[in-house]
C-alpha cells in the first residue's frame, strides 16, 4: 500500500470501514487521520485502529494527499467550505462518499472547477469488505489522484469507473439501493416457505445460502445470469414451473419500474442538495 496521508472527514459507518480494510491491505495507521466532533467515536476509532483522530476537520486535512469526505450529505456543504482554501493550497484530491451530491456542486462548495473531485458511489456491503463502487473523476483529476482513489475504494470491494457523472443516478438505483432488493427478495422467499411448511430458522438460513451460492456462481462463471438460470430451469420440472410464475407476474417489469423510480429519486435529491 502507499503511504499517502489520507484523511477523512466523518468517522461513521464508511469511514470505519474504509479505515479497516485499508490497514488490512497495508496501509500504515499513522498514515491515516479523521475528523470527528464525536469525543466518544473518537477515542473509539483511536483505540481500534490506532490512527490519529482530531475533533476539527481543518486539522485532519492538514497536508493530506486525499481528503475522504464521509459525512452526510445535507451536512457535506457547511462542512467542506471552511476546508476550500487549505484544499486548493494542498492540491489534495477530495472523494466523496456522500450519497447523490454532484462533484460540480462539491467543487462550486470548494471555490473552482479545478479543484480535483472524485464522486464514489458504493454500496452497504462495504462493511462487509464486499462492497460495489462506482467512481466518477473531474477532470482536474491527475492519473496519480485517480489511482489512489480507486486503491481506497477497493479496500472495501469492487471498483469501476463511470465516463459519465449522469450515469451515478443509475448506479444509485441499482448497486446503491440494490442491497435492499435481494434483502426484500430474501424476505418473500423466506415467508413463501415458511407458507409452504418449513420452520422460521430453516427457512432463513437455506435462503441465505441460496442466495450467497448463486451469487458466487455469478461471479465465478464467464457465462450471463441468464444463461445460468436457464441451465437449471429444466423444461416441465419445478423451477421452470416457477421462473413461469414469477414471469407471469412480470417481475422483469417490475424491476424496471423499480429501478427508474429510484434513479429519479436520486435527481431529484442531488438537485436537492445542490441548491444550497
């Protein structure tokens, strides 16, 4: 791992994350510095981690080569303005976690355009260390910014990155809130057999399983989801009896709607948060 300072400003969920799987990889604790006015989340995060934690942001950015902003996003303005002058002076690269805030909005907060902005979308399973991240870059972000980026981001799980911001809408909608759809999914499955005769227990860890096996099997085959389905949906047999089920209920369709209304909802607040 490098030895950039990184600090971030919030140490809530993400940032314990991001810290964690850093130091797993390498990254040195001294290397790493967070703003919290948490005293408590403070000496927590010192105690657990062993990296320097500091009440005032200006502080923890101080000299640090990127600039993690973890906080959230309704409170991302009144925390990056105070921080713009010493940014631009420190030509640190600034990557937002904060969900649906626009980089030209984070760089209007920080005083120009060339201010170097890195918009990261990833998702819950971040805790995890199996999270999904898309990034977006301005473009006063160098090579060397960019790849120190995405070494952060990985820490945590995948990363890829989007040629266009417009795009970040649909990455909210889809591995951003996408957590919540397999949760919901698992949810129907688990009561459907329960209604079918199996106990509360049995039924939750055999879906869990299931549904952990056929992602791995997803990720681990070149072959599309749909190939993968169809290979085990005999025809006339039980589970081409329910895909017919489930189609019958367009649940194709369903997902499209689902998806779209969520990407809509991420405009709206990204216009939202930009307003202010």
């Amino acid at each position: 791992m490098s030895e950039e300072v990184i600090a971030f400003i919030g140490g809530g969920n993400m940032a314990r994350s991001l810290i964690g799987g850093l130091i797993a990889d390498g990254q040195p604790a001294a290397s790493l510095r967070i703003a919290e006015p948490d005293a408590e989340r403070r000496e927590s995060l010192v105690r657990e981690f062993g990296v320097q934690a500091f009440e005032d942001n200006a502080t923890a950015a101080r000299g640090a080569d990127a600039v993690m902003l973890a906080v959230k996003p309704q409170t991302l303005a009144t925390a990056v303005r105070p921080l713009a002058n010493q940014l631009r002076e420190q030509q640190s690269v600034v990557i937002s976690v904060a969900a649906g805030v626009r980089s030209a909005d984070i760089g209007r907060w920080l005083g120009g355009e060339d201010v170097p902005v890195v918009r990261a979308m990833p998702n819950t399973p971040a805790l995890v260390k199996t999270g999904a991240t898309a990034l977006y870059a301005t473009p006063a972000v160098n090579e060397a910014q960019r790849n120190l980026a995405e070494t952060l981001l990985r820490a945590v799980g995948m990363v890829v990155w989007l040629p266009d911001e417009a795009q970040m809408d649909a990455v909210t909608a889809l591995s951003g809130s996408g957590p919540a759809y397999f949760f919901y999914t698992m949810e129907a499955m688990q009561a459907a057999a329960e209604a079918q005769g199996l106990s509360t227990e049995t039924a939750r860890l055999l879906t869990l399983e299931t549904a952990l096996g056929a992602a791995r099997m997803a990720l681990e085959s070149s072959e599309d989801p749909a190939t993968l389905r169809r290979r085990v949906s005999s025809p006339g047999g039980t589970t081409a009896a329910a895909i017919e089920a489930l189609q019958a209920g367009d649940l194709a369709g369903l997902y499209q709607k689902a998806l779209a209304a969520a990407a809509a909802r991420a405009g709206e607040i990204g216009d939202d948060l930009g307003a202010h």
